[in-house]
C-alpha cells in the first residue's frame, strides 16, 4: 500500500474525490459503517491520524447503534492503541460495559450453562437473513420477490405494471448490451417516476446512494470483471479499496449479480445505490 509519502498526484486527488463522497454519504446514513471504514482507510493513506481516530469513533458508534457491542468495542480499542488517554472512547467503552451488564443480568441463563446469555453475537441483520427461507436450488434470486413486495403488495404499482416493466433475462444467452434496470423502465414507461422507486429502495435496503456521474471509475477494474454479468444485471465494479470492491447498483436485492462478482473477485463487495441512467451510460462506456 502507498504511503502519503510515496503517493502521486493522481491518487492523492482520487483519495480526496473517495473523502468528499464518502463524507456526503455517511453524514446522511450515520450507521453506514462499511462507507465509514473507506471513509477510514482514504485518511490512513492520506496520514491524516485525526480524522482516522474520529472516523474510528463513528464506525464504532454506528456499531453501537446496530447492536454490534462486540465490534463498537474493538474499534474504540484501536482508537486507544494510539491514544490510551482519549476521554470520549473511555466514556464510551464505560458506557457499553454498563449497557452489556444490564443486558446481560436481563437475560435468562442457559440450563446447559452455555454461552447462549451473551449479548456480543453477530448482527441482527445477519441473523435475519439466515432465518430467511430458501428458494428451490433452480431459483434465480435476482431480487424479483423483494421488489414485488416494496412496489405491488405496498400498492405502490400495480401487478400488471410490475411484470410489464419485469424484464427476466435468458441465462443461457450472451446479453450483448446492458440490461435496463426495473425501476429505469418504470419511468420510460411512466409508471413511476425515478426519483421516487430510488427512494422506496433507499429506505428498504439502508445501502449509501452514489451519484456514480460525479466518481472517477476505475475502468480497468471493470473491465477485468465478467462483461455478461455486468450487462445481465446492471451493475459496476466502480472502484477498490483495500479489501473492498465497490460496487453500484439500481437493485440492491439481486443476490444473484452478488454471487457472480464474488466468485469472479474472491473479495468483499460493498454496495452502492445509484441513478440507473448514469449506470447504464457509464457501463456502455467500460463496456465495447
């Protein structure tokens, strides 16, 4: 990894260009802590130890928020290995150990004296998606059933509107272009406007939105991604953080164009909501 010292202009203004739009993102979705931890390692690579320490902070306060106590606490300990002194990461760390006690004494222990009691467990969030049921093992899960549920059984579309505006791509085919996203041909077919299902996905999904036109993508990137999966689905790897790949997307759900990538890249992927015209006009662009 470059040092401040050894970084060129070019990644200097890329690394500032990842601030200014990842400081927009999480000052409006405080408990986004994935868009923080970039947020994080831009200021690692640029030496700026303040705002990495007060980037440490809000990543373990949006963890305190999502009821990670476990990871709020490993984040504040990190904040401490180069300030042991801080009074706002002691304060906080009191105030979890007070919080965990409490939890803790409310809880019934196990018979089986197991570790059942402990509050310091995976997210709620995770939970909830290995309870969800699974589909026939033939099943696509491209977000189809997800989407159906936020626009017609909230009757915010019809049925027939959904399925008319529903494209389901052939799987055995080479798609040869980008596929329109479903929201896109909402509005070319003035069902619903843009700007609205954009919102009714934002609040589903809780992901940060992207305005992709204003990103300099990395195109190489992209364009060492499968084509096929990239035109089926509608999404680009945009850019790559460390560990992390970014990702923009106009449907969140499609856990299926989240396999694909991931079995291509072998590495975590972070999601981004954003306009599906600049999508589309972007992946034409990486696209030839």
């Amino acid at each position: 990894m470059a040092t401040v010292a050894t970084l060129t202009a070019s990644e200097e203004a890329q690394l500032q260009q990842t601030i200014e739009m990842f400081e927009v993102i999480t000052q409006s979705q405080p408990q986004d802590y994935q868009s923080l931890e970039i947020l994080k390692e831009a200021y690692q690579k640029l030496g700026r130890d303040k705002d990495v320490a007060n980037t440490s902070k809000r990543i373990a306060q949006a963890y305190v928020m999502m009821g990670q106590l476990s990871s709020a606490i490993l984040e504040y300990e990190s904040v401490l290995q180069r300030c042991p002194d801080d009074a706002e990461v002691l304060a906080a760390l009191s105030e979890i150990e007070n919080k965990a006690n409490t939890l803790n004494s409310q809880a019934a222990p196990s018979d089986s004296g197991d570790n059942n009691t402990k509050i310091l467990t995976k997210s709620t969030a995770s939970r909830a998606r290995s309870a969800e049921p699974k589909g026939p093992a033939c099943e696509i899960d491209d977000g189809r059933q997800t989407l159906h549920k936020l626009f017609v059984d909230s009757k915010v579309i019809s049925a027939g509107d959904f399925d008319l505006c529903w494209v389901k791509p052939d799987m055995s085919a080479t798609p040869g272009k980008v596929y329109e996203p479903f929201i896109q041909l909402l509005a070319d077919k003035g069902v619903l406007p843009l700007e609205k299902s954009l919102k009714i996905i934002a609040d589903k999904h809780r992901c940060g939105y992207l305005p992709l036109e204003r990103y300099d993508i990395d195109v190489e990137l992209a364009r060492s991604m499968p084509a096929a999966t990239l035109q089926r689905w509608c999404v680009l790897p945009f850019d790559r953080m460390s560990k992390s790949i970014l990702v923009a997307t106009a449907n969140p759900f499609n856990k299926r164009a989240a396999q694909e990538l991931e079995e291509s890249v072998q590495q975590r992927l972070v999601w981004y909501l954003t306009s599906p015209q600049d999508l589309i006009k972007a992946l034409r662009k990486v696209i030839r």
